[in-house]
C-alpha cells in the first residue's frame, strides 16, 4: 500500500489520532512484540495527524506540547491501574475510580486539542470530564 499524501488512512478527530498513537506506544513498549504488531498502524495515525496539522495550521506551542505530554502521561497511568487492578484484585474498586479519574483528565486534554485544532463540533466534545477530587489536580492546566 502506498501512503498517499492526499488521503486519509483514518477517520477519527485530531485529538483522537493522538490518543491513540499515545495508547500504541506504550503497547509497543509494554507488549510482547509490540513494535511489530503497532508499527504499521502507527504509520497511518501518524501520516493523518500530519495531514491535520497542515490542514488546521496548528503551531506547535509550549501549550501544545504539554497537552500532548500529559495526555501520554494519563493514558500511561490509566494502563498501569489495569495492570493493577488485576494483579490486586483486593483493590480492584480503587484503582477503578483513580482510572475513571484520570479518563476525565484525559478527556479535558482531548476537548482543549479539539480547542486548538478547530474540530469543536458538539459531537465531538468529550463530556465525561469530571475528576471526583483526584488530589493534586485542579484541571485548570487543560482550559
């Protein structure tokens, strides 16, 4: 398949795209045969978020960055509460609510990259946005 540079391999939002090279990642570090098996989808969630960014003339900006940097960051955390929620299933119902938590974080980060990139359509918009006292968390760092 040649990767053409006027069509999209994927459908879902700029936010969404990132997300989901975020979550690749850390399965290709995470899993067993990760890179293999992630690599080839990566390429084309790679090739849409650089065809939106063209097409938006988003700017890469400290704001930006530090989205994108904490949006890894959650997804990560998300990841590392599944993993323990199985191993300590003595404290499944924890790790559960600090997962929730961290996906109203992670959807604040989505809704301000919708933001930035101009995808404000209210179906995309995230609502599940709450963080039910997540200590050390204002949520004003994502607007």
């Amino acid at each position: 398949m040649t990767m053409d540079s006027k069509s999209r391999k994927c459908l879902p939002t700029l936010p969404d795209l990132i997300d989901e090279m975020t979550i690749n990642q850390i399965k290709q570090v995470l899993l067993k045969g990760g890179i293999d098996s992630f690599g080839l989808r990566m390429q084309d969630l790679m090739h849409d978020v650089d065809m939106l960014l063209k097409e938006h003339q988003i700017e890469m900006t400290a704001d930006l960055v530090g989205s994108l940097i904490a949006l890894a960051q959650a997804n990560l955390h998300i990841w590392i509460n599944k993993d323990l929620m199985q191993e300590r299933p003595e404290q499944y119902t924890e790790y559960l609510e600090e997962a929730h938590k961290l996906n109203g974080i992670r959807n604040r980060i989505k809704n301000h990259l919708l933001e930035l990139s101009g995808e404000t359509s209210e179906a995309a918009i995230r609502t599940n946005v709450e963080l039910d006292g997540l200590p050390d968390w204002s949520g004003t760092d994502t607007k």
